[in-house]
C-alpha cells in the first residue's frame, strides 16, 4: 500500500451556485437563499430546522501537499471542447440547513458520485488561482498528472468546521494501473471566525491492477 499523508494542508475551495458567475467564497452566511435566512431568522425561537435542496452546484476545489510536493484538481481537467471558468467544475446536488439552535448553525451538505480528481507533481498554484485560462488551461494541457480518476465527492460546511471527503478508483497515468484513493481533509476554524488548522489525508491504497 502507497500512502501519501498530508498534514497542515491548505485548502481552497471554490463554489458557485447556477446561474451565477465569476468565483464565489462559500461562506456560512450564504448557505441558502436570502429568503430561506430571514425565515428563520423571523421565527427562531421555535421555528424546525429548514433545508433548501440545490441541484447542480458547481464546484472546483484545489488541494496542497506541501510535505509530498503534491496537488490536485477536483474538476475535469481532460477532453474538454473548450477549456472555461464553467468547464472545469464538477456539478454537484447540496442541501443547505438552518437550525434553531446557535451551536449548529447553518451547514451546506454537497455530494456528487462522480466527480474528477486529477494529481500533480508540484505545489505551485499560481497559474490556478485565481482563475485566469491564459494561465491554468496551459497548466492543465501540458503538466502531466500522476494520477486521474472518477470519484465520490462529499462536503459538510459549516461557520466553524468543514470536511471533505473523496473516494474512488484511480489510474496511474505512467502505467495504466489501478489503485484504490481516499482523501479526506478537515478544517476547524476557533470560534467561527477562520484562521484554523487544516488535517487531510491522501491514500493511493493498494498494489494496483
């Protein structure tokens, strides 16, 4: 078994809801709908919690392994008829839910079943971010990847703690072999208010086939 840990992982996330444009920072406040906030902020003494159901979030996210000198895009990144902004995010369904009390909070939930992950040798995530296709449709054409694959993708966002989680079936592009990859990346933010620490794991499990 291959492992590749990753500890202090940087982390950017990116997510924008359908029909908008340009790149939105998901923050706790803008989980759901305004309506959806003021609903509940009107009746939160006793007031259910509300879940807003979304269909086709599109999300990029990127990931850092300073320590194996890695990273990875979580959007397609091969065959693209053209390479945009739009092109190069995974569709994903999400679920943003409001309760009553303070220490839950509002979360976002998101979960696809097949997302792209693509992993490259290297850390530098200048020609990435911010989004600029003079820079990161090079990158992605010409840098070749160690691994790609299809995988299960699912996030638990909130004001004061995120996770994320990938899981799937990888290829080594090299040779064609198969191998088995979990990531998983966790972010605590004291108090709600960012700057927290950041704990992930990458795997690439197995002998491959």
């Amino acid at each position: 078994m291959h492992s590749i840990d990753k500890r202090h992982l940087p982390l950017i996330f990116f997510i924008v809801l359908a029909g908008c444009s340009g790149d939105t920072q998901m923050t706790a406040a803008r989980l759901a709908p305004t309506r959806a906030n003021a609903d509940f902020t009107n009746n939160f003494v006793d007031h259910s919690p509300i879940i807003v159901r979304v269909a086709g979030i599109e999300v990029r996210v990127i990931t850092v392994d300073a320590d194996q000198g890695i990273l990875a895009i979580h959007g397609p990144v091969d065959n693209l008829p053209v390479c945009t902004d739009a092109s190069t995010r995974d569709a994903v369904d999400g679920q943003a839910v409001h309760t009553p009390s303070v220490a839950q909070g509002s979360r976002l939930l998101l979960k696809a079943a097949d997302t792209h992950v693509a992993i490259y040798a290297g850390t530098d995530i200048s020609a990435l971010f911010p989004f600029d296709p003079s820079k990161f449709c090079p990158f992605i054409q010409n840098t070749p990847t160690l691994y790609e694959g299809i995988v299960k993708y699912s996030v638990n966002l909130g004001s004061a703690s995120t996770s994320f989680r990938w899981e799937g079936d990888v290829t080594r592009s090299s040779d064609g072999l198969v191998f088995h990859y979990v990531e998983d990346q966790h972010t605590v933010a004291p108090g709600g208010v960012g700057g927290g620490a950041s704990r992930g794991t990458i795997k690439i499990q197995g002998m491959g086939q």
